[in-house]
C-alpha cells in the first residue's frame, strides 16, 4: 500500500445505451439517462442524464441532446466521454482534495468488435480512468443474479438492455455460446412510433413512445392483470393539431410481436448450438431474464412458450448487470480471467 493509495478508487460501470449505472463501495451512486445536452455554437455540454432526457425533443435550434451510444456501442465518442466525465463527477468522493486515480471495470455487448471495445476504454480514459477493464454484460448479469458463474453447471442468461439483447450459455465461468442482437429496447419505442403514426395518424416522440411501454407495454395479448389504457398526447398527422387517443396493452403487444419474434428465434438458435450436457443442465435450471426488457409484461410467459422452459425475472432486472460488475470489482482476483 503506498502512501497515496487512499486517491485509488475502484468504480464499476454499466455503460448501456438507455441508461448508465455507476457502482462506488458497493452502492449504485449514479442511475442516469444516457444521454447529453450540448450547445450547437460552443460546443458546451448544458446537462446531463436525467436533465438532458427532460430536454430530449424539446430543444430549439441552438441546442441539441445527443444519444453517445447506439444499439450498446459508442457512436459518439466526444459526447460519450463528456458524459461519462460529468457522471463521474456525479459521484461523492470523500476526503479527497486531489482527482482520484480511478480504476474502472466497464460491462460490454458480448457481439463487441475489437474496434467498439478500444472506444469504450479510450473513453474512459480520456474521462480521467487509469486503469480500464471490461467484462461481458451476459456474464456480468449472471455474476449480478447470483448465479456461481465458476461452477461446472449450464445456465442461460438473456439480458434485453436498450441497445441489444445478449443471449448467452454461461459455464466453468466463461461463454460457451452467444448470440447478441441489435434487437432491444430502441427498437420496441420504435415499433410504438411507427404503430401510432399509421394506425392513429397520430405523430408520437421517443420519449411519448417510452412512456406508452412503460404503461401498457406487453408481449402477449391476454394478461391476467392488464394494465389499464393509457391516455396519449401528440400532433394530429391530418391536422397538425394536438390531441389525445387512448391505447391498450393488446394494441402494444400486437406492434410489439415483430421484435419480440427476433428475439425469440435468437433464444432458439442459441440453445441449438449449446452442447448436449449443457442443455440438460439448462432444462434443469431454466432461463434467467434480466435487463430492462425483462420487465415487459407477459415477455416471461411468451418465452416459456416458445422454449418449453421455465423463465426466471431476476429481482431488480434493470441493475442485475451493474450489480454484477460490482462484485467483479470487488472480486478481482477470483475473477481475473473474466475481465479484459
């Protein structure tokens, strides 16, 4: 231990595409939007996470909300440095007078090239990390449910973030097989979109499209406690006026049914490829579900149905990544070989 090892802090980060979760002592001391407001003519960043999403869709010209990350890799590597460097700011180090040299474990898409993966820890380290490891998000969820990822048993995990869907059979602590698709969240406000806009002539934001999933979201038609229909504002496409139409879980659920059937077929054809004592375990133990799209209403039930084995939602779906890494950093030695 040298002399200035109290300015070393370890942080654990789930840089996902809706949302950034950062983890400090074993804490979740940051849950932000993923998302910047800067402005066009000085290049400023105005805010960030939770008041930058407030400001999506409704800047003027002058200013603009830009996304860093797409379908769980960076697209914009200023904008996702900047805000990485504003979330860490977030972040109440004690004692500390000096910046802290920052250890960073950061989760990843399994389906990440090399090239995506050097932007991450480029990122990080332009955003002040000294050190910057990267674990794989199915593993890091898996880590993060509880599930001893080191045992010689079969488990499968699906993790639907906003960005991808990461199907993968996790044994003896490493990826037997995977399947990542760009198939997620985005894409289920994008399938809300597009449903209002020909089916209510009805123009609907991101953040509208959002909400409605939040609501009444659901990837069957028949739920045993359905929501009640949700109240939706946006412009008239005939008009140009505002106005306000109510939608049902059954509507939503029959937009939803394309993306939903992506994610199905990947399920399929990642337990097609998992070997033969693998999938004995996995029918044993079932499927374990996590990440945000986890929390869509019926989503475990279709997925039983398709698969013919029992879904498992993990307690808290929208954090089991973050936990994980968590304890991968604090775990470090035990799982070294896990973390690049």
């Amino acid at each position: 231990m040298g002399a200035f090892s109290f300015l070393n802090k370890e942080i654990a980060i789930d840089l996902g595409t809706a949302n950034t979760v950062i983890i400090y002592n074993d804490k979740v001391v940051v849950d932000e939007p993923s998302i910047v407001a800067i402005q066009r003519d000085t290049k400023k960043i105005i805010a960030v996470g939770k008041k930058a999403m407030m400001m999506h869709g409704k800047t003027h010209e002058n200013i603009k909300t830009i996304r860093p990350l797409r379908d769980g890799v960076i697209a914009d590597f200023q904008a996702a440095e900047h805000m990485m460097r504003e979330m860490i700011k977030m972040i109440n180090f004690k004692n500390t007078f000096f910046p802290p040299s920052l250890k960073m474990v950061i989760c990843i898409p399994s389906g990440i090239t090399e090239v995506e993966e050097r932007a991450v820890k480029d990122s990080a380290e332009q955003a002040g990390a000294k050190e910057v490891r990267l674990i794989h998000e199915p593993m890091a969820a898996a880590i993060g449910i509880g599930i001893d990822v080191l045992e010689p048993t079969g488990n499968m995990i699906i993790d639907i973030g906003g960005g991808t869907s990461e199907i993968a059979v996790i044994a003896l602590g490493g990826i037997v097989n995977n399947k990542s698709i760009r198939i997620a969240g985005d894409d289920f406000n994008a399938d809300i979109e597009e449903y209002m806009r020909k089916q209510h002539n009805i123009i609907v934001g991101e953040r509208s499209a959002e909400r409605i999933k939040i609501e009444v979201g659901a990837a069957i038609p028949q739920l045993d406690n359905p929501p009640e229909d949700f109240a939706v504002q946006g412009r008239d496409m005939l008009s140009g006026i505002p106005k306000e139409i109510k939608v049902s879980y059954s509507e939503i659920a029959h937009c939803l049914d394309k993306s939903i059937m992506k994610i199905e077929t990947a399920v399929l054809n990642a337990l097609e490829l998992t070997p033969p004592e693998l999938a004995a375990d996995i029918f044993r133990t079932g499927i374990y579900l996590t990440g945000g799209g986890a929390l869509l209403r019926g989503l475990d039930k279709r997925l039983a149905a398709k698969t013919k084995l029992p879904i498992h939602v993990a307690e808290d779906p929208l954090r089991a990544v973050a936990r994980g890494t968590g304890i991968a950093l604090k775990n470090f030695d035990r799982f070294t070989f896990l973390i690049k």
